[in-house]
C-alpha cells in the first residue's frame, strides 16, 4: 500500500512540475511578447543639424570657438529629451551635418530630408537659410534658427515655418543700449569694422543709440588690410597704432566696438587714447548666455554641460539646447511626433520654454522670433542681464530688446 501512496505522490509531483514548466514557459512568451510590442511602440524623432563650419581666426586663442560649439548643447538637450521620452516610447537622436560657410546647402538638406529629419536645427548663413526655408515649408520641415543673428530672417525675409532662438542684432544692440544707458553714459563713439557682419551690428547700434536717447558722437572705420594680427610684430604695432587712431575722437563715454570678423576690436580695452570703457564685440559684450552664468537655476545645466562636454556653455550652446529643448517639450507633451503638431503646439498662446534665464520664453508670433534677456558680461563674469529696470513695454519688458511689433516689417508666409 505505501509503495502504491509514493507512486501516486510521484505521479502528482512530476505533474505539477510539468504544468508549472508549462506556465513558466508560457510567461516567458508573453513577456517577450509584450517586450517586442514595447519596442515596436517607441517613436524616433529625429532631429537634423545643419551647420556651417569653417576654422576661424581670432585675435586671441582663447576666443577661437569650440570644434563642437552648438553642436555640445544640441547634444545636452537630447540627453534631456530622452529623459522624459523613454517613459513615453519616444527616442530623440540628432543627425548633425556639416557644410563649409560657401556651400549650396539645398542639396545636403534633401538628403537630410530623405533620411526622415523632420526637425532642423539650422547653424548656417543667412543666405544658406533663406536657401531651404521655402523647400523645407513644402517639406513639412520646421527649422530653428540656432546661428543666425541677422535680423533680415525675422523681418523682409520671415518664415512661417522658421523658429529663432538665436537673438537677432538689434536685441543685443538693444540690450547693451539699455545698460549704458541705465549707467548714464550716453556719449559713445562708433569704431566698425570693413566686413558686412561689422556693418550690420554697427547699424544696430546706431538705431539702438537713437532708441533709447544714446548719442554717437563720431564713428570711425577699422578697414582689414589682411596683415598677420597674432604675430609678435603685430602686437607692437597695435599698441602703437591704437592709441593713435582714437587719438582725434571728441570727448565721450564709451567707445563701442563692432568687430564681428575679429580684425580689430580685441586690442580696443586698454589701448585708447583716452582711457574709457569699451563695449560691443569687446570689452562687454552683448551674448544670448554666459558661461559664468550660475543664476536662475545656470550652475545646474553648467554642471551637466561641462560633465559631458570638458567645458563651459557658450551662447550657441544655448541656443541649440533651447531649440531641440522645445521640440522635446513639444513632443512629449502632444504626445506625437507629428510636425504639424508640434508646429501647432509651439504656436500656441500659452507655450513656453524655460531656459535658466529667470523667466519663462515666449515666441513672438508676428515673426517667430524667441524672446529672452541679454546677458552682458566681460570674459570672466556677467555684469548684468537686460531688459534693464525702467525699460518698459506693454506686452512684455523682452520687447524692449530688438524690433517690436509695430514697426516689424514681417508678412509671414
């Protein structure tokens, strides 16, 4: 009888062994199963970068640009991006493309397109821009222009279908305006470079002198005559010609410097007939970001931008975070990767963005022009931010900065 018992309990156990292998088994199948579908469900939302690079010159080493300069700040964002995305099925990654500054771009951005970006981050001329911005409308493509200061993008030239988060060149003329202004030192002369660069800022200071009640007592042309400026030579012969060429300009406050093509304006500070501050493209500077700036939340995304990239987030750095950081908020909020959307989404009255920049940032819809403060620092820390106090307007203080609505010449199309 108790060997018949043992067979049973045998019989019963090899059963449930059996059965519960079975189980095993059929739930491992189903968590596969649930893991493919999981996989097939995340979105890619792929995001171009287009971007004119060329090695430049500058009169110091210490300004010479970052081989990876906006490029490390569109890289931060997808890492942020990607943050939120992987508990929604969604998957950013940035396709970056590189082109020379004289380059035809139209044919790189088909190729772009063909690969499915959909989204371009656009660091290119302003005559490369204009060259795809009707293409990619016909596309389906939105562009944010994270390069680009020319305010021609925003005014004869707007898109419907182009963002800035670069500042234009009448928002960082404006802002340094503000500050002299602020400090009541209205008196400036004008020293502007040859190049068409150092022509447009020159003509943005000037509208932001008559703006805000500056005054430009005398202008004087820097032409690039092409002669070796970091040789040894070289130094010595600024430090005697410098002095000399502001040696005739009236008395004044500030001497403004618009040096785009970095020919001059470096070797400005300190080198004056008359010792005064210098202000423009050297000595302080008018910027979209700092990179000592630690406020409104700066040290945070420093710490992780020098943690991945060995270095301080500069102006284009931001600008391309803000721009793939608004299409990361886009998506994840409509839930789509869909550009009509997003596009509908960042055209919303109630979007915004925050970018460590003390307030949240809005678009401007009769351009599509991002409004933000202008920092304003020298190259070891920021002096000040504007708008400055008492500076202001009936929408926003940030429409103080650069060409406001009224006298906007955009028909967006």
């Amino acid at each position: 009888m108790v060997p018949n018992t043992l067979a049973i309990f045998i019989g019963l156990f090899l059963a449930g062994v059996n059965a519960g292998g079975a189980l095993a088994q059929e739930s491992g199948q189903a968590a596969q199963t649930t893991a493919a579908k999981a996989e097939k469900a995340v979105v890619e939302i792929r995001i171009g970068y287009l971007r004119a690079y060329a090695p430049q010159l500058a009169l110091s080493v210490l300004d010479v640009p970052p081989r990876d300069e906006g490029v490390a700040g569109a890289n931060v964002a997808i890492g942020d991006n990607n943050t939120t995305g992987s508990f929604l099925g969604q998957k950013f990654t940035l396709d970056v493309t590189e082109v020379k500054p004289s380059d035809d771009v139209v044919p790189v951005f088909k190729e772009m397109v063909a690969r499915g970006d959909r989204y371009l981050v656009a660091d290119i001329s302003a005559a490369q821009l204009l060259s795809i911005a009707d293409l990619a409308r016909d596309n389906n493509v939105l562009i944010f222009n994270a390069g680009a200061v020319d305010d021609i993008l925003r005014e004869e030239e707007c898109r419907a279908n182009v963002f800035h988060t670069a500042p234009t060149r009448t928002m960082l003329a404006d802002g340094l305006a503000q500050y002299l202004i602020w400090k009541q030192w209205p008196r400036w002369v004008l020293l502007y470079g040859s190049h068409d660069r150092d022509k447009l800022f020159a003509e943005a200071l000037r509208r932001a002198a008559t703006r805000f009640g500056g005054e430009i007592v005398a202008e004087k042309l820097f032409a690039d005559t092409g002669t070796a400026r970091r040789t040894d030579s070289g130094v010595v012969q600024i430090q005697r010609q410098m002095p000399v060429f502001t040696q005739d300009l009236p008395d004044h406050d500030v001497v403004l410097v618009a040096d785009e093509s970095e020919v001059f304006g470096t070797f400005v500070p300190f080198r004056t007939w008359i010792p005064r501050p210098v202000a423009g493209t050297a000595g302080l500077i008018p910027s979209a970001w700092h990179p000592a700036s630690e406020q409104w939340g700066g040290t945070q995304i420093q710490n992780r931008f020098a943690k991945v990239n060995g270095r301080r987030m500069l102006s284009k750095d931001m600008s391309a975070w803000t721009a793939v950081r608004i299409l990361g908020d886009a998506a994840t909020r409509t839930q789509s990767a869909d550009p009509e959307k997003i596009g509908a989404f960042i055209r919303a009255d109630d979007f915004s963005i925050a970018a460590f920049k003390g307030q949240k940032l809005t678009f401007r819809k009769w351009n599509w022009q991002l409004r933000q403060p202008i920092f304003l620092g020298d190259g070891r820390s920021v002096v000040t931010t504007s708008p400055q106090e008492g500076f202001l307007h009936q929408v926003s203080e940030l429409d103080t900065l650069g060409i406001a609505q009224p006298e906007t010449k955009c028909t967006l199309r």
